[in-house]
C-alpha cells in the first residue's frame, strides 16, 4: 500500500524516536550507537533548505521535459492532449515509483515531491481536458479528483495531497449542500462543521492506530484543517461575507449563534488544548482568538487601530509574561522548557536558529532596504511605521 | 507509537530492561511545554506594541495628551533599557545565555520604540536638520554597541540595517532629495562594497575569537545583499562584464564556506543566486537561439544541479576537517 519499504520507515521512526531520548540524556551514547547500527539510515533525506533547493530545481527539469515531449509531439486536438496529458502524467509516476523511490531511495527530498505534484496534475488536467467540452458540472469534476488525491495521499504519505483531498471533499459536500432548495443558506455553516468534525474524530482515532502509524502526520494535517475549518464554518465574518456573495442577503440570519460561536469556540479550543495537552488545538486556539477579535473590529469600531494595537500588543506580552513566571514558579503538568516534539513550522525555526539567523527581522525586507537606499527619511529598521 | 518502539527495541536487547523502564517514566510523565507558544505571543506582543505606539504619536500631533504620550513612549524605552542593563550577564568574548526568558524581548522593544521616538523628534522637530546621515548614525551605533555589550543577535540585526540604510543614506542623500530617480549604479556598488564587508567581519571574529557567533548574522545578510546587488549590476545596470565575475566570486566563496563549515544553508542560497545568475547570462549573449535550446539547457543544467545537491554529503564530508 505504500510505496516506501515499510520496514526502513519503522527503522527511520526508531532512529529519530531513540535520538531524542539520546538527547534527553535517557540513552546512553554506547547504546544510541547500537541502535544506529541496527537501524542503519536507508533513505536519502535531506535537510530543509536542500530539500527545498532540490524541489526548485526539479520542479524547472520536469517543466522542461514535458515542454520537449509537447514540442516533438505537438498535440492540438482535444483528445491528443488528453492522452499527452495522461502520458506524461504516467511517465512521471513510473519515474517516481522506479527511479527515486526504488532506485535512488529518495523520502520526502525535493525530488520525489515534485515528481507526485506533477504527476497528479497531468492526470488530473488530462480529465479536465475531456471534461472541459461537455458542460459538465464541476461536482462531477471534484468527484473524479478525490479518489486520485486520497490515492497520493495514502501511497506516498503525502501531506500537501492529504490536505488537497480535505479541500477537495470538502467541496464535493458543500456543492451537494448547495444544492438544497431554499435551505442552502441554513444549511452551509452547518454542513462545513458537521464535515469538520467528522474528518477531525476520524483522524483522532487513525492516530491512535499502530497500524496506521505511517499516517501519523498526514492525518495530522487533516486534523489541523478540520479544526480551523470547524471555526470558520460558524466565525460570523465568514458566515456574513458568503451569505452577501453567494446569496445576495445584507443579513445573517440567527445572528447571536454565529455571535456566541466566534467568541466561545477560540476560548474551548484552548481550554480543551491545555486541558488534553493536545498542542494543535492550543495553538488554532489561539490564532481563533486573534481571528474573533478582528471579526470584531471588522463591525465595531469601537478604538482606533493604533490604540488597539498597542493595548492589545500590552495584553499579549503581559500575558505570556505573567504565564511564563507562574510556570517556573510551580511545578504542574506544563513547562516553559521547549520540548522535544516539533512541528515543521518549529523545525524550520529550529533549522535558522541553529545557523545563528535571526528571524526577528526579515532578510528580504532588509535587502530592499539596502538596495532601495534609505528612501524613508526614518531609516531602515523602523520601516514598521 | 513509542511504546511499540520500545518493545521492539527491548525485544532486540538493545536496550536494557532499567533503560526501557527510565524512558517509559520518562514519556508517561512528560510535562507539556507551552515554550513556543508563549515565545511566540512575547514576540507579538512586542510588535504590535511598537506598532501601535508608532501610529499613536503621529495620530496625536497637535492634541493636549500628545507630549503625555511622547513621555509614556520615552519612559516605557527607558525601562526597558533600564531592565536590560540591570538583569544583563557579565560581558564576555563567547555567547552569552539570556538572562530571563523575556530578556530579548524587553531589549528588542526598548531599541524598537527607541526608533519611533528618534524618528518622531526628526520629523516633528527636525532635530538633525538636513543630516539626515546622523539619524541613522546614532542608532547603528547605539545598536552595535548593545549587541556586542548585552550579546544579542536580535538588536545586532537591527544595526546591522541601520546600518545598510545609513549608508544608502550618505551615499546619494542630495540626488534622492532633488530628483525623485535615483543614481542606482551608486546604489548597487554601495551594497556589494557591504557585503563584503559582512563576509570580511566574521573571519576577523573568528580569527580574534571574539564573538564568533554573531559571523552567521553578518553572512545572512551578507550573503542576499551581495548576490542580489551583483544580480541588479547585471539585469538593471547591464554591466555583466564586472558583475558576473563579481557573482562567480561570491558563489565560490559561500560554497566555500557551506563546505569548510558544513552549512546547508548557505550551499542551496549560493547554488540558487548563481544558478539564476549563469541562466541570465546564458540567454542575454545567446538570443538567438530558437525555443528547443533554451529548454534542452534546462533539462541539462537542473540535471546538473541535482546531481550536485545529492551529492553534496560527500562533497562535504570529504572536505572537513
């Protein structure tokens, strides 16, 4: 079912797990290299920034393949770019199955990424392309989508394709939804957290599975989308802006649901994050609050934005301030001490500290400045203002 | 998940019973860490603080509260600083830890609002009249001066753009000002003439061994002013004669540098500028090529190029040291 040596991913899955206790200082260095000699590396894994060097340039190579195949074969009709479509969409897959999984033993280098983008867009655009003559519906078009992205998703432990499946199912329902008589509009938000909620539990209990290990983080992403997509489907802002476009109505109608839903969600999201240490709810969390607040201001204007940034920018710090102190004042079941898990946004972040960057300024914001010579009369770094 | 993991290593007597013991305490007990997330809403609250100050006091020219609010601003800079200075570790030539966890923080908002204010003093009261190099001058130093004395990359990152700007500023101060095109050739030389200066500063550090971490800081920004002014000197000024070799020098010297150091970073940055350095030049002298060359060339180059970056474990391994 997956493409990857199922044996050297668990051995890739033991490597990292017994690092980190190594890095805890819970194995001793005499044993780490033990299990580094049971378990030796397999797959050719890059860093970040070469892995993202390698999908950049890859991503140029495949373009121009496929540019040198439609200039020797030049198809025109419809049905030759179909099949050229699916031709070359097959020819990359056989490339991704044959040279870098097999062969060159790439997982998740840049390489094989691209090589799966692509591939699945060719496929897909080859549908599009027999589709495009009939007025066909685009629920149709969504419902041949989906099987090949939960396909990509499963065979390849994708996560770009997992969350393209998300979207895509997602639409699927939402169109059907639409659908309904006179009741569409009752009937979306409802829908959206209905579907939110469903996908979310389902990738609860994946996670939980020792068979669907593999899957770990690309359900992790599925769940990261349910619950954002859980808020917004009841977030008044969004609510508000799709019935005036889709529906032509100024006003919302059940205004204190959507009202107590974008205050009281961000606010269960984090009780129920901190309360089940579950980081991924916290920090949506989180970002919900700052979301509600600025559906707030977006219909009340009760403070000018200067004030209530620099009140807001005030709460924010005291805050954490006064949460950090508590936490290295008492011993509970959390801590200011960074841990060991890591999502990929830390990973990056992680990646740059350990070069010794900065990230508290912008390396392209600086840039400009430098070349652009001092155009404000203030100086670089207070470009803020 | 881990304690599968565990089994199956237990299993293989890779581990000894009391180890399997320790970490599966260790898992079972692991408290959880709020770290990034309040780091994240330190760094935050920092930002929209010297955000919404920074409109505050030019949204309250010529009202009754306005020097109230110039006075909040310079009492909340100076405590700040007066907070760094207090809690700061004895200065040494080495990396220094932060003090407190808000440490950085506290000193990022105090030489943020340090600037809102300087700025605010020039633009109501003119303050350095037509200097307009002295106001930038004064935080480049006062800047530099703290990141080396308090051993902070953030604030080193802010003199260091105070003091590219300061620069930009001398340099075509006049021709800015008259007329509203600038000279850009100035421009370009000035930043590669900075850049080399950022590459130049860490070997003195490291040689002197004198706050060796901050070389990474000056080459970050080293590495983009550079690559991206020698980039500007060829498309914009088309003076592909001086600048080309100038960009083969600066790759060499950073691919030098990934492999001497074994840093990634800088072997995909360099690799990319001068991939897109060689392509322009490459299809500005050939232009007459038809369509099959230029896309037989990329097919060929990216080939290339990934080949290198594949390899690049060997070609980094067999060279350190």
């Amino acid at each position: 079912m997956i493409a990857y040596d199922q044996t050297q991913l668990d051995s890739l899955l033991t490597r990292d797990t017994t690092a980190e206790w190594h890095r805890q200082g819970l194995l001793s260095d005499e044993k780490w290299l033990a299990v580094q000699i049971a378990h030796p590396p397999y797959f050719y894994r890059p860093n970040v920034f070469v892995r993202i060097g390698l999908a950049i340039f890859a991503m140029i190579l495949i373009q121009s393949v496929i540019g040198l195949l439609a200039l020797f074969t030049s198809p025109s009709a419809e049905i030759s770019m179909a099949l050229f479509c699916f031709f070359t969409g097959v020819l990359t897959l056989v490339m991704l199955e044959v040279w870098a999984i097999r062969a060159a033993r790439h997982y998740g280098s840049g390489v094989d990424d691209m090589l799966l983008y692509t591939a699945t867009t060719m496929l897909l655009s080859g549908v599009f392309v027999l589709l495009m003559s009939g007025n066909t519906d685009p629920l149709f078009f969504s419902c041949i989508a989906l099987p090949v992205l939960v396909a990509g998703a499963i065979r390849y432990l994708d996560r770009l394709m997992a969350a393209a499946a998300f979207i895509c199912s997602l639409a699927i329902v939402l169109q059907i939804a639409n659908k309904a008589p006179g009741l569409a509009l009752y009937i979306l938000p409802f829908t959206g957290m209905l579907f939110a909620a469903g996908a979310y539990f389902f990738c609860k209990k994946g996670q939980t599975r020792h068979t669907w290990r593999h899957w770990h983080k690309t359900l992790g992403v599925v769940e990261f989308l349910a619950i954002v997509l859980f808020y917004l489907s009841g977030n008044f802002w969004v609510v508000q802006q799709a019935a005036a476009y889709w529906f032509g109505l100024g006003q919302v109608p059940m205004p204190w649901f959507f009202w107590t839903f974008t205050f009281a969600v961000p606010v269960a999201y984090i009780f129920w994050g901190l309360r089940q240490k579950d980081r991924l709810l916290l920090d949506v969390g989180l970002a919900c609050v700052a979301e509600a607040v600025f559906t707030f201001r977006y219909y009340f204007h009760v403070m000018p934005l200067a004030w209530a940034a620099a009140i807001g920018g005030g709460v924010l710090f005291a805050t954490a301030y006064f949460s950090i102190r508590y936490l290295k004042k008492r011993s509970s079941g959390y801590t200011y001490e960074a841990d060991a898990d890591k999502t990929l946004l830390q990973e990056i972040e992680q990646q740059l500290i350990a070069q010794n960057l900065t990230g508290q300024l912008s390396a392209p914001a600086d840039q400009q400045e430098s070349l652009g010579g001092g155009q404000f009369g203030g100086g670089g770094a207070d470009g803020q203002f | 998940m881990r304690q599968h993991i565990l089994g199956n290593l237990l299993q293989k007597e890779l581990l000894s019973p009391e180890d399997a013991n320790r970490i599966g305490q260790f898992e079972s007990g692991k408290p959880f860490s709020l770290h990034w997330e309040l780091k994240t809403l330190l760094y935050l609250g920092v930002l929209l603080l010297n955000l919404g100050l920074g409109y505050i006091i030019y949204e309250n020219i010529d009202t009754i509260g306005h020097s109230a609010i110039i006075a909040l601003i310079g009492a909340v800079c100076v405590v700040c600083f007066w907070y760094a200075i207090r809690h700061r570790r004895p200065f040494t030539t080495g990396e220094a830890e932060s003090p407190t966890p808000y440490y950085d923080y506290v000193l990022l908002l105090g030489c943020l609002l340090f600037l809102v204010l300087e700025g605010y003093l020039q633009y109501q009261y003119q303050v350095f009249g037509t200097r307009y190099g002295l106001a930038t001058f004064l935080p480049m130093v006062l800047f530099f001066g703290l990141a080396y004395w308090l051993d902070n990359r953030g604030v080193l990152s802010l003199g260091i753009t105070a003091l590219a700007s300061w620069v930009g500023l001398t340099v075509t101060p006049k021709d800015l000002l008259a007329r509203n095109d600038f000279n850009s050739s100035t421009i370009v030389y000035t930043a590669v003439l900075l850049s080399a200066v950022f590459c130049i500063v860490p070997f003195l550090s490291e040689r002197r061994d004198f706050k060796k971490h901050f070389s990474l800081t000056y080459l970050n920004f080293g590495v983009h002013i550079g690559m991206i002014a020698c980039l500007a000197g060829m498309m914009a000024l088309n003076q592909t004669v001086i600048f080309f070799p100038l960009l083969c020098a600066a790759v060499g010297y950073f691919i030098w540098y990934a492999r001497t150091r074994g840093s990634l970073y800088f072997l995909t940055v360099a690799v990319l500028y001068g991939y897109i350095g060689v392509t322009y030049l490459l299809f500005n002298t050939v232009r007459a090529a038809d369509f099959f060359f230029y896309l037989f060339y990329f097919v060929f180059s990216c080939a290339g190029v990934i080949v290198f970056l594949i390899n690049y474990k060997r070609f980094i391994k067999t060279n350190t040291p």
